[in-house]
C-alpha cells in the first residue's frame, strides 16, 4: 500500500496523524508525520520512516520510500495486510 505522508521536521517529539490539506478535488489525503531531527543528511526521512512503522505496527523493514527523498511530502509504501493498514490509515487521518 503506498501512503501520501508531509513530513513537519524539528517537532519537539515524533507524532504521526492528521490531513494535511482538505483532501478535495479528487486528492489523495495525505498523512502529516512530525519528526524531531531537522532535513540534513536524510535524518529527517529515516526518522518519519520509523514513526510511520511503529505508527502502522510494522517492522522498518517493511516500510520503504517510493518518492520525495528532499521533499517534504513524500510517498511511502508499506509491506502488510490491505486491509489493517487502510483501517489503521483512516484512524490517523481523522486523529
């Protein structure tokens, strides 16, 4: 399953949920994940990969970056079962 995420780094603690956007016009909702480490050297990216794991119960291994290695909004693909992660992506959109 590939998720639309907007990254918010230098957040004083990690927090994944939220729309970012008002999701109309036929756009994909996107996920806000905030992030303690600033965008240098990628720390910001490996960091919302691992919220995004923890946040969908997978293991890092099974989240990997499609798109937007220096964008804010990036594309993620998650590795599990369709179903659970689209539930679990509708929780956090509306947290």
């Amino acid at each position: 399953m590939r998720v639309s995420v907007r990254v918010k780094p230098g957040a004083s603690r990690p927090k994944v949920g939220g729309q970012y956007g008002d999701g109309s016009a036929g756009q994909a909702s996107v996920l806000i994940v905030s992030v303690a480490p600033r965008a240098v050297d990628g720390a910001a990216t490996e960091a919302v990969l691992k919220a995004v794991a923890k946040a969908f119960g997978l293991r890092r291994a099974d989240v990997d970056l499609v798109s937007g290695l220096t964008s804010r909004t990036k594309v993620i693909e998650l590795v599990g079962d369709e179903h659970d992660l689209a539930t679990r992506l509708a929780q956090l959109l509306s947290s």
